[in-house]
C-alpha cells in the first residue's frame, strides 16, 4: 500500500523509490514504505494551502472539533490493531503499545472537546473604536516526529494543530511510522476534509529538510535529537517561520535522605527502563544523598537486576532498540563506561529465545559515575541509568542543573519545604516530586529549557503554540 497522504489519495513517491521496514526483534525487513522526494513535499505543501482556502479553511471549530473526537472513538475501536502494528514497528512491548493507544485517543477526544473553547478578546480603547484581538491557525503547519512514540507522537502534535484549524504536513520516522499511516486511514474515515492532513514518509535528510525549508509552511515542529533540531531551526529561521522544538534531555531524579524508599524505588526503575530507555523524559540520572547512597543504590540494584528484556508478545518490562544504529550508540556508551573503569552495579537480563540479531539491550544500572564523565552527562537514549551522590541541596541542585539539557526533573522527598525550594529553582520543563510520569498527561504542559528546546506542547498551552493571534481595530465613530 502507498504510504504518502497528499490531497486526500494514497500514493507512491514521485520517482517511485521505497525505504525497507526492518523488526528491530531480528532485523528483518517485514514491508516497505514509500520514500517522499522533495516533489511530495511540495505537493503536500500545496494540498494544506488548497485545504486552508477550501472546506477545511470554512468549517466552524466545533465542526473540527466532532471529527477529532469522532476520531478519538475510531482509535478506540481499532485500539487493538493499531497497537500490535505499533508494537511489530519498535519492539515495544505489547502491554506498553496498548497504553499508547489510549494516549492517542486521549490527545484527540482532549483537543477535540477544547477546539471551541478557546476564545479571543476584547480591548477597552479609544472611543469609538472596537478592538478584538481573535486567534487564527499559523496555517500550513509542518510536524517533524521520532520514532520512539510514533503514535503518541502523532496525536501530540496534530491533535493540536488541527484543533486550531491549521493543515498539516507530517513527516515521521523512517524508522517507525506505521502506526501513523494507520492513524491517518481512520482521521479520513472520521471525516477530515482532504489536504487538511497531508503524510510523507521517507528520509528525515530529503523529506524533512525539504519541508523545513518550504516558503509555504508557516510555523513548524520538531521532535527528535538536538543535532537535527539546530538544522530546523536554521531552516525554518530562514523563512522566518517560528518553530517549536522538543530535543530530549539528561533528567535527574533526585533522592533526599527522607525519601519513601518503597515507593521511590520501582518508578525511578521504570522511568529508565521504559520503552527501554528511549523517552526523550526518560529519568536518566539518579542523584542520591550521600548518607543514604549505598543503602538506596542496593535496592536500586536489586530491583534493576530483575528486568527483562523480550518481544513484544513475551509482553516483558522493555523491548529492544529500535535500530542497528542505536543498538551501537547505547552499546557504545556501556562498553565505555565499563572500559573507564564506572562500576557496573547491576544488569537486567535477556529473556530466552529471543532473536540473536534482534537489537536487545539488558539494561545497566552504573554507580558511581564521575560527573564529568560521558555517562553523566550525554542523552544516552537507552536503558542505562548513571547514579552519582551529592551532599546536600545546594550541592543538588548545582548537579542537577548542570546539565545542558532541562526536560524534566524528579524530587523524592517528604520535606515541604524542600519540595518547594526544589520545584523553584531546578532548571527544567516539568518537575515531579515523588512521582515521575515521563512527560505526564495529555493534560500537562511538556517541553525543554536550554538544549531541551523550547516552546510547549500538551495542555491548553499547546493550542497557543500552535495558533498565532490578530489584532482587529474597528472605528464605528
Ligand atoms: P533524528 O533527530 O535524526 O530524527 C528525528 C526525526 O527528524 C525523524 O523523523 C527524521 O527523519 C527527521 N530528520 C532527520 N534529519 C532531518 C533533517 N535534516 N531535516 C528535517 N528532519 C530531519 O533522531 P534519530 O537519528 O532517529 O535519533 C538520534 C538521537 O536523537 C537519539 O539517540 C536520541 O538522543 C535523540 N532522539 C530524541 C527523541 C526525543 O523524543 N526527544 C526521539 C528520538 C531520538
């Protein structure tokens, strides 16, 4: 089946040219889709303009807002095929694919019921002036997304987009993006009108630089890692179109000598090994209060030596890498530590019969690392959790916001005041205390400070990001 979404057809890429879909369970190619030329781009760039001036660019806000929640029933409905389709293209396990499709429709049934909740305002001026300040859609809107939350990535940034009227052009991962053509399938079915969402697949260096530098996008996002993000941004910074950027992060969980070690110990295991450690707000760093540094890193150890690793139907704690490519750059980071000499405090285990060439990590737990070592200090983007000890709170919050990076943040404590003092000056997006939801809700604002990137989505603020206003002065006399 084509897997390019421009106008409302399915259809191959212009020169024809496909790009192999391998299983990260053992690295074989299972399908193939379509590789989108720069000729795709264009025409997905001139159906959102079409679509803008036409039936999609006249329909009120509650009329967007039925056919996402229309959508959001779909999702439910297909719930089950649409996670197993999701769960074959990362290796998630099954049990995780199904939370994410929940997210998905979570997203749309969220934004659909806001798309005619967002109202303008009025300005007291002059007499005889009527001002309104009202909210317009940026427009053609371009959404560049990973591959680690494919379909939660898709609803993330579209639910949004199409809320506040925008068209869209999606370009996501070569490496996942199965789930999203599915996705696409069901938002016609629900009613969208054609070119309003426009898909092409292919190369994030053809595709997506094509569309990042298009004249005729006017606002564009991206998820993905803080190299690409800077060519973004320098694309769409040429057009003068503003951009939203979600780069990833090194994110300390924090633990205080007062700690509820029960209850800290297996979320701080999860919010590593999760998705096997490739969540852009996956708890990476573990910082530990000295006086309770060996106690707490025991249980740490015990519970991270429990973890498995398997495919998707053994349906275990995490599944394997997404690629060959990542497989290597997580491996890597672990070989290093090793070889410098980081204590290897624990590991996770392979479950048996899984595929000797599946890309299958067990995760590694290191303690204590150096702060400046390469461990502490680059996104991994694998399981492996580099756990150091500080002294006090100053001495915590100098660590944790030593990082170039500030996704999120994790405070485990039961002191009030602490938790306040935390909360104020860490230097990140969002911050838990003694939870961690890895990004959280729909319903929570999410994105970076300093190389996390910067604008915000989720929550009622994403719908500001993802809409521009108008100033309309009226002299009635
Ligand atoms: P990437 O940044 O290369 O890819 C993300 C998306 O950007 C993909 O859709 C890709 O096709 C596209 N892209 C790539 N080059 C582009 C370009 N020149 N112009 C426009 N779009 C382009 O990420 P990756 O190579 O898949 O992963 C590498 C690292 O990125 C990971 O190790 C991790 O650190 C980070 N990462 C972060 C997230 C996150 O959620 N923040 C997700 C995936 C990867």
């Amino acid at each position: 089946m084509a897997t390019l979404l421009i106008n409302g057809q399915w259809r191959a890429a212009s020169d024809g040219q496909t790009i192999p879909v391998l299983d990260p369970c053992d690295g074989k190619p299972f399908t193939t889709i379509d590789r989108g030329t720069a000729a795709d781009i264009d025409a997905a760039v001139k159906s959102a303009q079409a679509a803008l001036d036409g039936d999609w660019g006249r329909m009120t806000a509650t009329e967007r807002g039925r056919i996402l929640m229309k959508f959001g029933e779909l999702i439910v409905k297909n719930a089950e095929a649409i996670a197993k389709i999701e769960a074959q293209d990362t290796g998630k396990p099954m049990t995780v694919a199904r939370n994410d499709i929940v997210a998905v429709a979570r997203y749309f049934e969220f934004y659909g019921s806001a798309a005619d909740k967002i109202h303008g305002e009025q300005i007291p001026y002059l007499n005889g002036y009527n001002v309104q300040v009202v909210r317009v859609p940026h427009g053609v809107t371009a959404h560049i997304i990973p591959w680690n939350y494919p379909a939660q990535m898709f609803g993330r940034t579209l639910a949004p987009a199409l809320a506040m009227g925008n068209a869209c052009v999606l370009k996501p991962s070569e490496d996942a993006c199965l789930s999203g053509i599915k996705l696409a399938e069901l938002l016609m079915e629900a009613g969208l009108p054609a070119g309003a969402l426009n898909v092409v697949t292919g190369y994030g260096h053809e595709a997506g630089a094509a569309l990042t530098a298009h004249p005729g996008i006017n606002f564009a996002t991206f998820t993905g890692s803080p190299e690409v993000g800077v060519m973004v941004q320098e694309a769409t910074a040429k057009n003068a179109v503003p951009c939203v950027l979600e780069l990833g992060g090194k994110s300390p969980q924090i633990v205080f000598n007062d700690v509820d070690v029960d209850k800290a110990v297996p979320i701080i295991v999860k919010a590593i090994t999760q998705n096997a450690g490739q969540t852009c707000s996956a708890g990476s760093r573990l910082l530990v209060q000295e006086d309770i540094y060996d106690s707490f890193m025991q249980r740490v150890a015990e519970a991270f030596a429990k973890v498995k690793v398997g495919t998707p139907e053994m349906d275990l704690d995490c599944g394997p890498i997404v690629n060959k490519k990542q497989f290597e750059r997580v491996n890597g980071f672990i070989d290093h530590a090793i070889a410098t000499g980081v204590p290897l405090l624990a590991r996770g285990s392979l479950a048996d019969g899984v595929a000797k060439d599946g890309y299958f990590v067990a995760p590694a737990l290191f303690g204590a690392v150096p702060r400046d070592h390469k461990l502490a200090c680059q996104e991994v983007f694998g399981p492996v959790l580099a756990a150091m000890p500080f002294k006090d709170e100053e001495d915590a919050i100098r660590l944790a916001n030593s990082s170039e990076f500030g996704l999120v943040s994790g405070v485990w404590t039961e002191n009030g005041g602490r938790q306040q003092r935390m909360a104020a000056r860490l230097q990140t997006g969002q911050v838990f205390i003694n939870c961690y939801g890895a990004g959280g809700g729909v319903e929570l604002p999410f994105g970076g400070m300093k190389r996390s990137g910067h604008g915000r989505e989720k929550g009622f603020l994403a719908l500001e990001e993802f809409s521009t206003t108008k100033t309309v002065v009226l002299h009635h006399g």
